[in-house]
C-alpha cells in the first residue's frame, strides 16, 4: 500500500507550510477557511489546498458546515482534504467571528498572527496548508471531509512534535529557511493519517484506498505506477499478481472504481501534466514517457482528460 501511495503523492507534488500562529482564550469562536493569498508565501494559488490545524497547547471543538462537532487536543492534528468552511472555538454555540478578520499582519518575513478570546482558559494553534498544482483525484476524493491524527501517538511523536515547534518558530523570527521542514514534515503527517485511516476502514469497504489497501489490487496499483510506459493488458497485470483476467478486473473495478485500464489512462495523463509542467521535453517526448508511440494519439488522449492540447496545457502552467 506504501508503494502505490508514495507514487501517488509524488505526482500531486504536495508541498506545505504554516502561515499562521493563533492564541486564543475562552470563550473564542470562528469560522472561515484556507483562502489562496494564505498559501502565497510558500506556493502560488493552488489548485487543491488540505486545510491543517495543529493543537500545540489547550483543546477545541472544530465542525464541518452543519455537521457534527468534534474534540480536538493538544498534540492532534486536523486535516481538511477538501478545504471545507468550518468552524472552531472553545464554544461552537456562540456567534463565530469570520477568522480572516482576526488576523494581524506579519511582520516582515514572519508568519501571522492571532490573539483573541474572552481570557480564560488559553489554547494555542498552528494552522497550515498542504497544496498542489495537480491534484490527483482517486485519492482526494477517497478521502474523508476531516483526518484527525494524534501526533504524539506516532512512533517519532516527540520528535515530529518538537520539530514542527522548532520550525514554527524560526519561520515567526524571520529565519524563513525552516519552511522546507514545514513542508516535509506536514507532507509526512499526512501521509501517516491516511494510512491510519485506510487501516480503519471496514472490510466491505470500496474505493481507490480500498484497492490501495487489497494485497492483489494494491500490487496491480503498483505495477502501474512504476511501469506506466509497459503495454499493460488486463491479461498481464492479472498475470502478475496472481489471478485470473475475470476476478481481477471485476475486483479492480469494483475497489478502484474504473477497469484497469481505464485507470491507466488516467495515471499516464497525470504523470505527462507534470512533466509539461516541470519542461521535462517535448510533447512528443513526453507522450513517449508515458507510453504513447504516437504523439497524436497522446495529444487526443490529454485533451479527453484536461479539456485542452498538451501545449496549450503547458503554457496555461507556467
């Protein structure tokens, strides 16, 4: 399951950081969401932003629109895969004050900052983002609304914990060198809170982190990732992990959600955008990478996935 995932987040380039650092006192309440002048500082307008909240001191109540609220301690973590407006405070029953609006400026090379409450008792937070330029759907959307992760409870717990602080606080002096750990280290916590969850999930569950999860369909999601040039057919991936053509695609299907090739398909278009994204080659250098003799043929099949040529894509990136 490791394999496949680490494939998958090496195409959707996520890279992260924390722009703001909250005090706050009870009673406190707000509301609002990851907007893309937050991210600007350490990656221009996103396509797809994962909202984080780190609780470094104190606890709070945290709700998804009108879902539900939960609790969220000091030493958890809150990732929004979909950057949902929520709202959070020491009481959700009072009227939330928009958090754009509590927000102080940076100082210069800093982070922001918030400090507001009614004085009682205090809770500190860290609040993030993990963004990317190509979000790779099956696992974003296979994603619940809200992760939550108790960061002590990791194996390197202590260690995660004190270095988030550390870089936290060198980004708030001005020392913005320690945003490249920022960046590892959200891109590592959220890679262990979806392995968390992908554990959690029943049996009978179906979907792409299922299919991730299945030791025959795991494999199969493997080969494909690390071959993705390979004339794969149903015939030869079902060969390879040890079933026959018939089990195999109904099972792919039914967990991942599209036949094997199909899935294919939507890999290789993945990989090219962020080839031509990064000026890896040519278009028909980068369709040959990605297992397309023909460049025409891999320019009609770009255009079926991004609505647009492969050059126009390109430019459209830069």
């Amino acid at each position: 399951m490791l394999d496949a995932l680490s494939d998958v987040l090496r195409v959707i380039r996520l890279s992260g950081g924390v722009f703001l650092e909250a005090e706050f006192t009870a009673p406190w309440c707000l509301s609002g969401r990851i907007s893309a002048e937050d991210c600007k500082p350490f990656l221009a307008a996103p396509r797809h932003v994962i909202a984080s909240h780190f609780v470094a001191e104190g606890h709070m109540q945290l709700r998804i629109e009108e879902g539900p609220p939960i609790e969220v301690r000091a030493g958890e973590l809150i990732l929004l895969p979909r950057n949902d407006v929520h709202t959070f405070g020491s009481d959700l029953g009072i009227a939330p004050m928009f958090a754009r609006d509590a927000i102080q400026p940076p100082e210069v090379g800093g982070i922001s900052r918030i400090k507001y409450g009614g004085g009682g008792e205090a809770t500190q937070l860290l609040c993030g983002f993990l963004g990317s330029e190509t979000p790779f759907s099956p696992l974003l959307s296979s994603l619940p609304s809200l992760l939550k992760l108790d960061v002590r409870a990791t194996a390197l717990g202590a260690w995660i914990e004190s270095s988030f602080r550390f870089a936290v606080s060198e980004i708030a002096a001005g020392r913005v060198g320690s945003a490249t750990v920022i960046a590892k280290l959200s891109e590592l916590l959220f890679v262990e809170a979806v392995n968390q969850y992908v554990a959690s999930l029943p049996a009978e569950r179906r979907g792409w982190l299922a299919g991730l999860r299945d030791p025959h369909i795991g494999r199969a999601l493997a080969l494909l990732h690390a071959r993705p040039t390979e004339s794969w057919t149903a015939e030869a991936l079902a060969l390879e992990v040890g079933m026959s053509r018939s089990v195999f695609a109904e099972r792919f299907t039914a967990l991942v959600g599209q036949p094997p090739m199909q899935y294919l398909t939507l890999w290789r278009m993945h990989v090219a955008a962020q080839q031509l994204r990064e000026g890896r080659g040519n278009v028909a250098q980068i369709g040959y990478a990605v297992g397309y003799d023909s460049e025409a043929a891999f320019s009609r099949a770009f255009k079926r996935q991004f609505g647009t040529s492969p050059g126009t894509w390109r430019k459209q990136s830069v």
